[in-house]
C-alpha cells in the first residue's frame, strides 16, 4: 500500500516529507473543489455525478481539476457520509 510504502521509506531514514506535502496539497486541492460543489449545488437545487464532474473541469482553473469521475465520486461519498451532502435517486443534493 501507499503508506506502506512511505512507512519504508522511513525506516530506511529517506523522507517521506515528499509523501506527506502531496497529500497534504491533495487535501488543499479537495478543499477548493468543495467549495466550488457547494456552490453548484446552491445555483442548482442537485445535480448529478456526472454533470458536477463536466463543470468542475470547465470551471476550475486553480489548482486545475484533474480528477477521473471515479475519484469525486469517492470524494463526494466522503462528504455524503460527513452529513454535508446528501444521495438520493443518483443527485447529489445540499443537506
């Protein structure tokens, strides 16, 4: 596993301070697009995985969204499940 990896790292007295700052800018990065999420959802009352996919690549330049659609799904189901967003019938919705 990745933290494995970087567990290794470490012991064999390399930094894994390279590991910690790219989750670390990783985390910075989900924290823009929730923002622009819940901007989303404000404008329109839900919208779907894919279509809030479609418009974070249209709209976010900085960081640039880079993400497969695989991975928001991940990063909105952890928000779903922090009760910050709701599922229902395959829209995302403000909770």
């Amino acid at each position: 596993t990745i933290g494995a990896t970087a567990d290794r790292r470490d012991e064999d007295g390399e930094d894994g301070g390279a590991v910690a700052s790219k989750e670390e800018q990783e985390s910075d990065n989900m924290a823009v697009y929730e923002s622009y999420i819940m901007g989303m959802l404000t404008n329109f009352d839900s919208l779907s995985l894919e279509r809030i996919h479609n418009m974070l690549k249209m709209f976010v330049v900085s960081p640039k969204y880079d993400k497969s659609q695989a991975e928001l799904s991940k990063f909105l189901q952890r928000l779903v499940t922090d009760e910050t967003l709701m599922y229902d019938g395959g829209m995302f919705k403000k909770k």
